[in-house]
C-alpha cells in the first residue's frame, strides 16, 4: 500500500515539521486517561508484556503458563483471544467517568506489541472486529468521548511488534507455525532493524488509523527511535499533519526519548517527571498502577494524592498528565480505580482554575523535595511537605498551590518575599479556592504569609488565589 503525503502546510522533513505548533486545547487540557485493554489482560498476570514473557523460556510467565493453560505449542497467546470478549464494555460509562475524573482527553491502545488490533483495520484479520468482542473499541470510544465534550486521541504501540514475539522462535511453540504467521510474524531477532515491508505495513496501519477515527493525539511507544523508522516517521508526520490542517483540528504526536526533533512533536516521559519548567510543553504518561499496565489480578496501586501531586508538579512545568487505567477482560473497570479517578476529579472540581488553561510562571515552585528527574523515576520521588509549593499563571493570576497543609495552619510563600522580585506588584486579594472564608495575609521580604482556615475544601493540596494590583 502506497501512501502519499496530502498537500498542505507540511513537507516530510525536519526542518518543515519543526514549524509545528501544539494547539492550544492540548495547552489547556492538563490530564488525560490512558487506557490499555486488550487481549492481555485475559491471563492477568505479570504485566501487560505477557504475550512475550510466555514465550521466554524460564520466566514468572512462562512457568505460569505451563501450569494453567499448558505448553505454547498446545495453547498460545492466539488462544486468549475467544475468551477476551468485552462482554460489559460500555463506552458511555467509561467516558462519564473520565468525565467525572476531570480529564479532557482520552487515549485508548488502538494497537499494543502484542498484534491485535483494537479497531477496525483493513490490513490485518486480528482485530477486535473480526475476532474476540467482534466490536470496533477504538471506533465506539472515540464516539462517546466526542459526546462527552473530550477530545480523542490514541496510541499505536506498532513498532515493537517486529520484535516481540521473537521467544517463541526458540522452542515448540505456535509461533513457529505458518497458519499464524500473519499475527506473531516477524518475531525477528531482538537488536534487528526492521525491513522495508514492515516499514511499508506500519505506516499503512498508523496512516490508516489518522483517516478512520481523526484522532487529535497519536502516541508512539520507543522504538520508533530505531534509525530505519526516521524517513517513515517524518512521512507520517507530513501526512497527519496535513489531514488535520484540512479538518480544522489541532492535532499532535507524542515520541520518547530523541525519536523527533523537539519542536515537531510532544516530547513525552515514561513514568517519570522533568526537574525544572521546560519551555516545550510537554507530558508524563504513567499508570494508576505501579507493576503494570494493563489489568492484573494482584495490582499495586498509586494513592490518589500522589497522582494529584504529580499533577501539580507536572503542571507546574509545562506539562500535562496522561493517567493510565486497566479495565478488566469484561470491560469492567476495576472499583480501585474509580474510586481513585473520582477521587482525583473531586480535587479537580475546587482547584481546577489552577490547573486547566494555566501556564507556568517564572520559577515552576519553591521547598525541600526535588523531584527526580527522568524516565522510570517516579518510584524515587520523596513525600512532599508542607514547605513544598507550586505555581501556576492563569488570566493574570498567580496560582500558589500548597501540597500540604502546615500543622499550624501558617503557609510561607518565600517566592513571593519583596525582595525577590519575582512578584513585580502589590497583592490585592488572596483567596483559597473553594472556600469563601476570608482569609489573613501579610507579605513582607520574608514572603507571603497566610493564615488558612481551620476546614480546608480539598483532600491533598490547596490552590491559593492571588490577584495583584493593577
């Protein structure tokens, strides 16, 4: 399948895709959900990587499978695939709680490493059309999104599949065998580059993707970083582009580590938080869960004050969050992480103002708890204290957030001492958001002293309000 780059405001090359700007709704939006949900969370075990760990010969998952399904050559990944059946998906429940959980986007796995598609693709026949819930996910999802006033976006986890399910290659397993080829194929060694069909098929299917369902987020996984996807991925880029020039839609792409240029894309960090404001926006993706992705019998839950604080922290960098979920084989979404979502979405109702629309100020915040830095770090981070604060601008408002409320009730902005000039005005009004009780202040060189109220309105943090004179 050929694709052609459309006519519009860009050409497949760097220095073309580096005019891109990230349009304003993503700017605003702050927090997304994540959702990985496909034929893997069937066996619930281990993580989301179990496709490939039961083909890799003395792993948890390899063992585990032996013992309750039997040998891969007997009973493969390809055999999960009857009993992921969806049987209580239902695409307006799950957007009403996104919804109620504050977010502003959804990404749904339209295609993990493992294969299977979750929407409708004419280029391959394992798809959850065809086989399994027999219903377009992808499609149904991006439909109730849309209704609920949230965008759409999706991620595309393609790439890795060239290598995957390499581990079965080595043993009797159904992945030696030719009638399923078109499913686990090319299991090519690990450390290859991928040829030149390949190439052609993923960006066929990420093309295709673009077309169908318009999303306005396309998030790539690492290994599209791999030089043999570099004029690929500028191609695609062109292409996606293009199309949403001609829909009217600000879209973006998000990459990892080096895959894109910085200005041509959202840079993106797995499970971990930058240290200071970056002047490009950017995002953290993480999961709800600590050990996996997709839904597992024994998860290790994050609490919903340490996503609010990472919220806070990302926000006050010119980032946004994309929170994953892992719904349940059925479709059902487990209640730890409702509860969790509509924990967060409670917080987001008083102390919104803070975050939607904002931007950072001159310094990102003030304490003693610097967060670690970088990919796969967020199990480092420290427990914030109540010295540890965050800024955010917003229509001309300096926004203070609190991360814990001082035992005495006395916060002490330091970022806001006269002398420091980093507040270049007199403060007319502070204001704890969600709360109508007045509150007693006094600014001096030391900073910003405020005398909370005894009953604060949110669990977690607390926004302060301060508007400057004029």
């Amino acid at each position: 399948m050929h694709i052609s780059v459309p006519n519009g405001p860009f050409d497949p090359t760097w220095d073309s895709l580096e005019r891109y700007q990230v349009p304003e709704w993503y700017l605003d939006a702050k927090f997304g959900i994540f959702i990985h949900w496909g034929v893997y969370s069937v066996p619930a075990y281990g993580n989301e990587w179990y496709p490939r760990n039961m083909y890799r010969q003395g792993s948890d998952e390899f063992n585990h499978h032996i013992a309750k399904y039997g040998p891969q050559s007997k009973f493969g990944y390809k055999d999960f695939i009857p009993l992921f059946k969806a049987e209580h998906f239902n695409p307006a429940d799950w957007t009403d709680l996104f919804y109620q959980a504050g977010a502003r986007f959804v990404v749904p796995v339209a295609e993990h490493h493992d294969g299977f598609a979750m929407y409708d693709c004419d280029l391959s026949d394992w798809t959850s059309v065809k086989m399994g819930p027999e219903r377009d996910i992808v499609g149904e999802l991006a439909v109730a999104v849309r209704e609920r006033g949230m965008t759409f976006g999706l991620s595309s986890h393609r790439a890795e599949h060239w290598w995957f399910m390499s581990g079965g290659k080595d043993f009797d397993s159904d992945v030696n065998d030719p009638q399923f080829a078109s499913f686990y194929g090319p299991a090519a060694p690990d450390g290859t580059q991928p040829d030149e069909a390949y190439l052609n098929d993923w960006l066929a299917r990420i093309c295709e993707l673009a077309d169908k369902y318009r999303p306005q987020i396309v998030w790539f996984d690492w290994w599209i970083e791999q030089p043999a996807f570099q004029p690929y991925l500028r191609k695609f880029a062109a292409y996606y582009y293009n199309r949403a020039a001609k829909w009217g839609a600000g879209v973006a792409i998000n990459y990892k580590n080096e895959a894109f240029p910085v200005k041509s894309a959202v840079y993106d960090v797995e499970r971990g938080q930058l240290g200071d404001i970056r002047p490009q926006f950017w995002q953290t993706d993480t999961s709800i869960s600590n050990n996996s992705w997709c839904y597992v019998e024994r998860q290790d839950y994050k609490s919903a004050e340490s996503i609010v604080h990472s919220l806070i922290d990302i926000v006050s960098k010119n980032g946004c969050l994309l929170l994953n979920i892992g719904p349940q084989a059925d479709g059902t979404i487990p209640e730890p992480e409702r509860d969790t979502l509509l924990e967060i979405g409670r917080w987001l109702q008083v102390n919104g103002e803070a975050i939607y629309g904002s931007r950072p100020w001159k310094v990102y915040g003030e304490g003693p708890t610097a967060v670690t830095e970088g990919s796969f770090s967020e199990t480092k981070h420290q427990t914030f204290t109540s010295q540890d604060i965050r800024f955010t601008i917003r229509e001309g408002n300096l926004y203070a957030i609190l991360l814990k409320r001082p035992a005495d009730g006395m916060a002490l902005i330091r970022s806001l001492g006269s002398h420091l000039r980093l507040l270049n005005a007199d403060v007319a009004e502070v204001k704890l958001l969600g709360s109508d009780i007045p509150l007693e202040w006094q600014r001096d060189e030391a900073g910003l002293r405020i005398q909370l109220p005894t009953s604060i309105p949110s669990r977690y943090a607390s926004a302060v309000k301060i508007t400057t004179k004029k």
